[in-house]
C-alpha cells in the first residue's frame, strides 16, 4: 500500500465525522457504519466491500465513498466533477447493497477542503456494467487470449506482466533507451504515479496560461499582479 492509499485510510473516520456533521446541520441525522463485504446473488462475481452504509435517509439506505485528494486532483474535480471510474464504483456498491444512492465525499487534506458529490443509482448503467462484466468473466474463464495492446502503450512500461505479454517484442528493441525494462514493483508504481502527475501538469499550466491572459485582458494597460 502506497503512502498516500495510507493517509486516506487513516483519514476515513475523520472524513465520515465531517459529513454527518455536515448533514446534521441541514437536519439529516444520519449514522454510518463499515459494512461487510457483499456478494450480488448473481452473478457471483460481483463482490463489493463499501466504505461505509448510511443510514437514516428517508429514501433508505445509501452508500458512503471516501477519497483524498492532492491539490490539483482537489482543484481538477471542483472544475470538471469526480472522475468518472468513481461514479462507475459508486454504482458498483449500489448493485451490491440494493441501495439506491450514494454520495462521495472528497477530503484536500493539506487544505482541509471538503467536497460531496451525490450519485443516484442508473440501473441502465449498471446493466452495461453486467453486461461489460460477464463478457470479461466468459472470457476468463474460456481461457481466450484477449489482443494485446501495442507495445508502445504507456501502460506496458509499468505493467508487471509485460515481459511475458510483450516479451518477444521487448527483448528485439534495441538498447538505446526506446524500452527501460523495470524490474521493481515500486518503481514501476512511482513511474505510473508520475505519468498521472505529468498528465495533471498540463492541464495546470493550460488554466494557468488561459487564466493569465484573462487577467491581462482585464487589466488593459497594467498588467502587473
């Protein structure tokens, strides 16, 4: 587990006590409680383990996802929403539990920020999930070979199994940098976390450059801040 997957564990009860403090200011005397793991009658391989099940909601019970956040994923998500792999996890849980909403609470540590964002359940979505699921599972447990991605795939630098999938390829590259066969599991982790981070940066210095130019537009002649 990596540093930062420790710090949002061990923030969880803190997070949890912030929104029902939250929700008890606008009258919702809610209670949460860290659920067992849940396994859907069928398929059997649709198995979720919530943070945690809230309860006192007129409408029933609902879902509880915790998630922390560094600065600029905290600035990203209060400009575009959540990522959208959250609300797909978020109505995972939903199928698992019979639940029919849910909310994610995202905590800024550093800047003590706090941010809830509601997902009501999409029962067509999460048909498409099933669908999507037991196609992945047929073919698991068929055995079939499913295609490769081209070795050039960011994701085939840091994947654990890229010398057994990608093997024959990777061992004809020349030794001229074009591959860095990573043997760590740590660095390979750093490496990931790094490509997201660089991923973030762009988007940073893009709003960065927008919002300078806005800023020099509005100060016509003196634009010094």
């Amino acid at each position: 587990i990596s540093p930062a997957m420790q710090r949002g564990i061990a923030l969880e009860d803190i997070v949890v006590t912030w929104y029902l403090d939250t929700r008890a200011a606008e009258g919702k005397h809610y209670t949460a409680r860290r659920p067992p793991k849940r396994r859907r009658a069928e398929p059997q391989w649709w198995l979720g383990e919530a943070d945690r099940i809230i309860y006192g909601d007129e409408r029933g019970n609902g879902v509880l996802e915790i998630k922390t956040a560094g600065q600029w994923e905290f600035a990203r998500i209060e400009r575009d929403g959540v990522r959208p792999g959250y609300i797909l996890q978020v109505q995972h849980y939903l199928a698992a539990y019979g639940c029919q909403w849910g909310e994610i609470v995202t905590l800024w540590p550093d800047g003590w920020q706090f941010r809830i964002d509601r997902v009501e359940r999409d029962d067509a979505l999460i048909q498409q999930m099933l669908q999507d699921g037991q196609a992945f599972m047929d073919q698991v447990a068929s055995r079939e070979e499913p295609p490769r991605k081209p070795w050039e795939y960011v994701g085939c630098k840091t994947c654990s199994y890229r010398v057994t999938c990608q093997g024959g390829v990777i061992e004809a590259l020349p030794e001229d940098g074009t591959w860095v066969n990573i043997e760590s599991t740590e660095l390979s982790g750093l490496l990931e976390r790094r490509d997201e981070l660089k991923a973030v940066e762009k988007e940073v210095i893009n709003e960065l450059t927008q919002l300078q130019d806005e800023i020099i537009k509005r100060l016509g002649e003196n634009p010094r801040v």
